[in-house]
C-alpha cells in the first residue's frame, strides 16, 4: 500500500479518485453535482424539495388554508426528516468537520436540520399555541425555517460559491 504523504504533491488528486471510502464518495456526491449522474438528480430533487418546503409552509399563512393540521403536519415532518438526513449525511462524510461547521454555507443546513427537532418538541401537528413557547417555536417555523431553509438555494449556484 501507498502512503499518501509520500506521493509528490502532483500526484495525490489522481491517488484520490483511484482509493475513495464510502465517505468520501457520499461527501462528493453531495457536494459536486457535477461528479456523477446520480449526483446531478440529487441536487435537482433537492433544489425542488427546498422551493416545495417553502411553499407549503407559506400556504399556511394565507387567510385559509389549503390543506388542514395533519396533512400539513406529515408534509412538513417529512421535509424536516429530509433536511435532517441531509445534514446528517454531510456532517458525517465531510472530510473535515470543523471546516463543515465554520463554513457559513452549511450553517443553513444546521438550521434546517433543527426544524425537525423543533416540530417534534411542540407534537408534530401545529395548533392554537396555549403557552408562550410553543408560540415562539411555531413563529420559528412558520417564518424563520423557510427563509433558512431557502437560503440552502445558494449551495447550488457556482458563481456565489
């Protein structure tokens, strides 16, 4: 086996596609929607999950709502579960942790992955608040989430990176 820290500097990009982990393939998966067909269909579907999210939690807003508690209840526990998974995927497979977390692009992942903790604290399904904390946890939800969960939009534009 090669040590990688005795291959010339030249050399370690092309020793690093030939030996990859698991992580490293799903970091990269993540990260470059350029690196792999599934790669690209990844980025798409998160990109509509992102708009979709921000969608249906501004149709609760409007004067009268769509759709009712549990069905808003399950769309939007499911695209919590979604953000959270996807933050645990990067976190874990990312090469350095500390430069994931100090890097302001993925704080909007961190954020996000918290809207499932926060709908699971106040009982998934969004009712009358009858105490000050569940209302400031719906507040966040119903408005802070999807401005965070928006600026996930920008990880997908090459000239803002």
């Amino acid at each position: 086996l090669i040590d990688p820290g005795d291959l010339p500097q030249d050399d370690l990009p092309m020793h690093r596609l030939l030996r990859r982990g698991r992580c490293e393939r799903v970091w990269e998966v993540l990260e470059d929607p350029h690196s792999s067909r599934a790669a690209w269909w990844i980025s798409q579907t998160m990109k509509v999950i992102v708009i979709l999210s921000v969608f249906v939690t501004n149709m609760q807003l409007s004067q009268e709502p769509i759709t009712y508690g549990q069905t808003f209840a399950f769309l939007e526990t499911t695209f919590d579960l979604i953000f959270f998974l996807e933050f645990l995927c990067r976190i874990f497979s990312a090469p350095s942790k500390k430069e994931y977390i100090k890097d302001a692009f993925n704080w909007a992942d961190v954020a996000s992955a918290m809207g499932l903790l926060l709908r699971v604290s106040i009982g998934l399904v969004m009712e009358e608040p009858t105490e000050p904390a569940r209302a400031t946890i719906q507040a966040i939800l119903l408005f802070v989430l999807p401005t965070v969960r928006f600026l996930k939009l920008l990880r997908y534009f090459e000239t803002i990176r």
